[in-house]
C-alpha cells in the first residue's frame, strides 16, 4: 500500500477515489441519502463527539488572523459548533449549508448564543455563485465534493484576505481516500491531497498539524490549511 499511482495528479487522484466510493456508499453522490442521514444522525451530533469544543489551539491560529469587521463565509457549518467560536471575533458570518436537517440544529443551538442569525445558502459548495467575503472558513465538510481542485479554485476567488481549512486525519474521525489499480490498494488522507492540489494550483499555504483529544478520550491529528489568496 503506498500513497497513490505516480503516474496519477492529486487532483485525480480525488476524483478516481470519490467515483470508487460513490459504487460503495450511497451517500457520497446522492443528495437524497445524505439528508436520511443527517436527518437521523443531526439531532445527535453535539452528544456524541463534536470537534469544535477541543480545538481550541488550532483555532487559537485562525483567531489570530481575523479582524473585527470581518465578513466569514463557512461552508458546512453543521451543527455550528465553530460558527459560535468564530462568532465574537468578525462582524458578520454567512453560511454556506445544504442540509436542512443540520441546519434546524443550528439555528436551535444559535438561539442561545445572543446572536444575529447569520444568511444562510441553502446550496452545496459548487452550486454557490456571486460570493465574496474576507474570509473563508470550512471544517470537515468537504468528503462529498467531486473536483476538490475546482472547489480549491473556488474558495481562492471567493476570499479576499484568508481561506481556513480544518481536516481531521485518520480513522474514525476521517476515512482516507481509497482507490484499487492494478491490484494494488493506495490511501492518502484528505488533508494531504488537499494540500498537494493547492501545490497543484500553486496557491503557497501552510499545513499545521494539530493534536487533538476528543470527547471519548480518543487522540488524533486535525490540519489546518491556510493561504491568503
């Protein structure tokens, strides 16, 4: 097992994976199945084992960026968990977020934070258009994207001063891709072919890693990618 054919680009490299997964899991290309789940599983996102609560010194990084009249865009805010830390530290939050079942989760969980209610698009990232902000923002919502080198694209011409990426590395908490050629199994996590594709595009970034201890106790590594466009 290695990390991909040498032959293939990362951004390929993506794509061969997302279309091998689509064969096996229903909800990686079916809007349909994707909203079953969370309609089940939104409710229980915060109880279980959310991130955002234990990642304060990666977070501690993105803060010290941002500027009080700042206009964030998150695309996949989820449940809200990071909107809310992101909250004191801009003047104004826009959500990018498909799922209808994620967000009356949010907006239960918003409504004791004092608050105004951000904008919300009700859209997947790809189907966004006339965007722009100071800031883009997105933390573990990018495993149903197709062409993650257009996504990349995208994100660079929407955000004026900084884009943030947050990826967690490793089973259970992120799956790596996963592609079989010529009988041989290649897995690279997402965090570095995100990473590899912004070499790709040559967008200079910087990729930290972070440990970080989750609510059951469980260690692993989350990445932050950042790059001023």
């Amino acid at each position: 097992m290695s990390d991909r054919p040498k032959s293939m680009s990362a951004s390929a490299f993506w794509i061969a994976a997302w279309e091998r997964a689509m064969q096996t899991d229903l909800r990686v290309s079916d809007d349909t199945e994707e909203e079953k789940f969370w309609e089940e599983y939104a409710p229980l996102y915060d109880e279980r084992n959310p991130l955002a609560p234990y990642a304060e010194a990666l977070m501690d990084a993105v803060y010290s960026q941002l500027a009080p009249d700042d206009h964030i865009l998150e695309v996949g805010p989820g449940t809200g968990g990071f909107t809310q830390l992101l909250a004191p530290y801009v003047g104004k939050i826009t959500l990018v977020e498909p799922s209808a079942s994620m967000y009356r989760e949010f907006h239960t969980s918003w409504q004791k934070t004092g608050y105004l209610l951000p904008e919300v698009l009700a859209e997947k990232w790809e189907e966004v258009e006339g965007i722009h902000a100071d800031v883009l923002f997105s933390a573990n919502a990018v495993y149903r994207i197709r062409d993650m080198r257009a996504a990349l694209l995208k994100m660079n011409q929407t955000a004026k001063r900084h884009v943030f990426l947050i990826q967690s590395i490793g089973r259970p908490f992120a799956g790596p891709l996963s592609l079989t050629c010529s009988d041989h199994l290649y897995e690279q996590e997402r965090a570095v072919v995100i990473a590899e594709i912004l070499d790709e595009l040559a967008i200079q970034h910087t990729y930290r890693i972070f440990p970080v201890e989750r609510k059951n106790g469980m260690r692993h590594e989350v990445a932050l990618i950042h790059w001023e466009p």
